[in-house]
C-alpha cells in the first residue's frame, strides 16, 4: 500500500516523498503486518478461536500474542513515518517531473505532474501499447499530438456524485442493520422496516435522475489560457 503511494503520490501532488523515509515505512510496516496476522495462522491451528476479547491462561496462546502485539505497534510506528514523510514533502513547493521516475510507459506519465484539470492539452497519438514508451524509443520526450490545440470543453462542477456516494452508503447500513435488535424503538423501526434502506435509495436515484436528466453545457479553456505543458506542438 505505502509503495503503492509513494510510486504515485508525485503524480498526483507534484511532490516527490522522501526516498530514506519510504524505505524505512515499507520494512517497518511490512516486518509488522507479517509479525501481527502471519502468526494467527499458527495460533488457529493450535485452537485459539477468532473474534474473542481474552481467553483463558496457560493454553500457550501468549506468546504469539504478545508477537502479534509487537507488531501492530510496528505498524503503527510506520503508519506515523508515512505521515511525517507526508508532512515534511507538503512543506516543498512542487516541482516534480511529469515522469519521475523515468520509467513511464503509459499515457499518465506523459502529462504535467500533478495533472492539469484538462489533463491533455491535445488528444495524444497513440501508437500502440505502452504509447509513452513508444515514443520514448522513438526519441521524443513527450507524446506527438493527434489534433492540434484548440477550445477544450470541461464539465461543470457538482456535488451530485458526492451525493450518490451518501445514499449508496446509508442504504448498505440499512441493509447491513435490517435484522437486528436494537435498544431504541425508533432504531428498531427504520432499520426493521428498511425505511434507511429506502432513504438511501431515494437519495441516490434522486441525484442520478438530476445528474442524468439536467442539461449541463459545461465551460471551455481556450487555447490562450492552457498551460504550455503538455503534447509537444
């Protein structure tokens, strides 16, 4: 996961993260998450049941716990280096390359770092698989554009989306809580009845049908107001 971020996170903010500090997060996190749940696997087989909050003593599960404990503690302790990496790599003005890495291959590394909201400023020509890679061989340095520049044509700004994402999620808590009892006549009511699960519906149908059904024209970002990153011209 923490690789996975550190290999993007340039992409997306324009920021390299601190190559000392990712190694160090990568081996603590990855020596405790090995520590804390490869054990379980031995401490199953020795018949320690799952999802119990104590058992009883002298049945040798203590040991392994307490190595499972160690390194839920390493993980936090690498979970805290990624933010502190994190902290530390906002304070730097951004100034990463499109491909820092310089071992892009794909469309993605092609263009500015972080991306500009249009992210290409001309329709890329596509050779093939690995289209960046291809020109690279080919000597170019950036992608040959397919179309010159011109007017490009962005949506407009919504919350709708953000909207339908809250319904999909009070309907998958309705749906999750329809059986069970709680201590709260109310609660009862609206989870047992799935009146939450029609809430949610309702919410996201609702912004789905406005989405769908109002006629946004968007706006454009004229050729003059582009940033003069991007296809090579």
């Amino acid at each position: 996961m923490f690789s996975g971020l550190h290999y993007w996170w340039p992409k997306m903010f324009g920021r390299i993260l601190s190559e000392t500090l990712g190694k160090w997060t990568f081996w603590t996190f990855m020596i405790g998450f090995q520590l804390t749940f490869f054990v379980q696997h031995f401490l199953g087989l020795m018949g320690m049941q799952r999802r119990i909050v104590t058992y009883l003593p002298n049945q040798d599960f203590d040991l392994l716990n307490l190595v499972s404990s160690v390194g839920a503690f390493l993980m936090g302790v690498g979970v805290i280096m990624f933010l502190v990496n994190i902290v530390i790599t906002m304070r730097k003005p951004a100034g990463a390359p499109n491909d820092p890495w310089e071992d892009g291959r794909t469309l993605e590394w092609s263009i500015p770092s972080p991306p500009p909201e249009y992210n290409f400023k001309q329709t890329p020509l596509v050779r093939g698989i690995d289209a960046y890679w291809k020109e690279k061989m080919a000597g170019h340095t950036e992608m040959t554009p397919a179309e010159p520049v011109g007017s490009i044509h962005m949506p407009s700004a919504t919350p709708l989306p953000f909207v339908m994402s809250v319904g999909i999620f009070i309907a998958g808590l309705g749906l999750m809580f329809s059986k069970d009892e709680f201590g709260n006549a109310f609660m009862n009511v609206i989870f047992n009845n799935y009146i939450v699960v029609i809430i949610g519906l309702v919410i996201t149908f609702g912004a789905m049908a406005l989405r769908s059904l109002y006629d946004d024209h968007g706006w454009h970002i004229e050729p003059e107001d582009q940033d003069e990153k991007g296809a090579r011209t």
